[in-house]
C-alpha cells in the first residue's frame, strides 16, 4: 500500500512539473524597438510628420544583433522562428503613450503579469488594448518596457500601437510580422513551410497603407491641433497618399525577380483605414490564409479583397515567363503627378 501511494505521489507531482513547463511562456525571439518621430519626404516634396518604429536589436536565439535603428514606415518586420514565442522590448520617444498587439495572437503581457492590462482614460474610456509604454519627459524616453507572447501562431500578421489606434497607427506605428510553420533547411534541402503543407520557395511582403498630411499635421506637426475643438476626431480622414511598403508611387523595378514554376509566397497586409483590392493581371492568386488562419483549400483569385486590418497570404506560381502586375483594383492612387497606376507593384517571371 504504502509503495502505491508513494507511487501516486510520484505521479501526481511528475504531472504537475508536466503542466508546470508546458504552461512556462518560451520567447524564443526578442526584438527590442524605439517609437520615435520621423518625417517622410514625398516625391512632391511634401513632408508629412511620421511616427515609427526603429530595430534597435533583436535576438533569434543565436546572440544579440543590433539593428540599424532607423525609424522606418513601415516598421521592421518581426520574423518568429517556427513555433517559437516572441518579446518586443519597446522604447518611446515618442510625447504620447504607445504600445504593441498582433491582431490574431493572444493580447501581449507584461513581465510577470498573469492577464493583459487595459489602460483607461480618467473618464473609465478604454485608451489602449495593453499595458502601455509611457511618453517620453522632456524628450527623454523611459525605460524598455517588454510585451510577451508566449508563443506565435504561423501567419503573416499586422502589428501596430494599441493604444488610440485610430491615430497612432495612421501616424506610421504599424508593421508586420511573420512566422513559419516550417522553416527550411539548407543542410537537408528541405523548402519552407507558411503553413502545414503550404511550402513556397521566396516570398514577397507587401504592407498596404495611406496618409491624410492634414491628420498627421494636426498630430505632429508644428502647430497641433487634435484633441481640441479645430479637430475632435479622425472621422474627417482623407487620404491623400496611398503607400505599399512606405511608397506612394509606383515602382517600375520588380518588387519580386522568379523562375517559372517556382512558388512565391505574397504576404498582403493592410494598415490603412481604407479597403484595399490587389488584382494580379495574366494569372492568378492561390490564396492559402487570412489573418494568420489557413483554408481547408487554396482559393484561386486573380482579385481579393483586403479589408482595413487584414492579412492575406497567397501562393503564385507561374509556368510562362514575362511581368505580372499586381494593382489595386480599387483605383487608389497617390496624389502625384508621376503616379500613373494604383498602387502598382510588378512580379517578373524569367525563364
């Protein structure tokens, strides 16, 4: 009897360390960024107030690489290794409270914290999703304050400030983020994976957004003027730029160089506020996810529909060399005279 309960014991407290470790959260990459001011000069020479996000560094298990900490629109991207969690450490410099959330992954926790913290403002309104990173006194920024997921799902997600959305990520605080369910392996030859089954051997990231330069002058610019009686809200919002990855015109150079019948994993990601439609001319889109979440079966598409917000990921494989362009076939176009198409992005497809 006594060897039973000994054993029982025994059992109990091996599963207890079972359960203990398989809850322990695991970041396996750290990222550290800055919030920061920036001004992006547009091809008319108009200069619109930015804010951003900088890699200062990041570690993917191998040691500590610094970045280049330049603050760029959009952010830099956060690559997760397969199955892996994630931590951003995140610096502001910025005269107002930022934070960070992944749409589509669990809401982000601060060190030792057992349950997201949603900040309010003193009136008990929501101001931000988590906890925030405070603004910066005087200039000076506070310390690193850290944002943890425990693990990340494979996807392509858009990551942004969580804190007065509305504003901050049309201001430029957004990115994207990326992981694999399979990561390939040089040494065995083996491709990778975006998703079980779902291989694809290079890939193009496409990060969709617009600016209105009268917000971002009420925000940031040298005289501002939101948050008072001369501009209350964002419903006002009139863009007049439309970027895709931070440029608003189009680009004559292929944003992707493939072999035919090679697979191309495209990575759409939509941080503006307006419904975008990528439309790829002579062929056609598989696409295999939404919001990080795959299809049971590919969808063949040569238009979607990328609503504000959203992710999508597609594959392209074509067997007839020559250009492909990919535009929006909602007709947006940036407000210059150079800008011929909508949002045009060109594939080419060599022998």
């Amino acid at each position: 009897m006594n060897k039973s309960r000994k054993a029982l014991r025994w059992l109990l407290a091996a599963g207890a360390l079972v359960l203990a470790l398989a809850a322990a959260p695991a970041f396996g990459a750290t990222y550290t960024l800055r919030a920061a001011a920036t001004t992006l000069t547009l091809p008319d020479g108009t200069e619109v107030p930015m804010w951003g996000f900088a890699l200062v560094s990041y570690d993917l298990g191998a040691g500590e690489v610094a970045g280049d900490n330049v603050v760029t629109i959009p952010g830099p991207r956060l690559v997760v290794p397969a199955g892996q969690g994630l931590t951003v450490n995140l610096i502001n410099e910025l005269p107002a409270a930022v934070s960070i959330v992944i749409p589509g992954q669990a809401l982000p926790l601060a060190a030792g914290a057992a349950a997201p913290a949603v900040a309010r403002n003193a009136d008990g309104r929501i101001r931000s999703f988590v906890h925030e990173t405070a603004a910066a006194v005087g200039g000076v920024a506070g310390p690193a304050v850290p944002y943890e997921w425990a693990a990340i799902k494979a996807g392509t997600y858009l990551y942004h400030s969580g804190t007065h959305p509305a504003v901050q990520v049309q201001m430029g605080l957004y990115g994207a983020a990326t992981s694999n369910a399979v990561e390939a392996d040089a040494v065995l030859g083996t491709p990778a994976e975006a998703y079980p089954g779902a291989v694809y051997d290079s890939e193009l990231l496409l990060v969709y957004s617009e600016i209105d330069p009268a917000l971002h002058d009420a925000v940031a610019g040298p005289a501002p003027t939101y948050g008072t009686a001369a501009w209350t809200s964002t419903l006002d919002y009139e863009p007049s730029y439309f970027l895709v990855n931070g440029q608003p015109a189009d680009e004559a150079a292929p944003a992707a160089t493939v072999s035919v019948n090679s697979r191309l994993l495209v990575r759409m990601v939509n941080a503006g506020l307006f419904d975008h439609s990528p439309q790829l001319l002579g062929s056609y889109l598989s696409v295999i996810a939404e919001d990080g979440n795959p299809y049971p079966y590919p969808r063949e598409h040569t238009a979607l529909l990328l609503a504000a917000g959203k992710t999508r990921d597609a594959l392209f494989s074509e067997a007839t060399a020559g250009t492909y362009s990919l535009s929006d076939r909602r007709f947006y176009r940036s407000n210059l005279a150079a800008v011929s198409g909508a949002m045009v992005r060109y594939i080419s497809v060599v022998p």
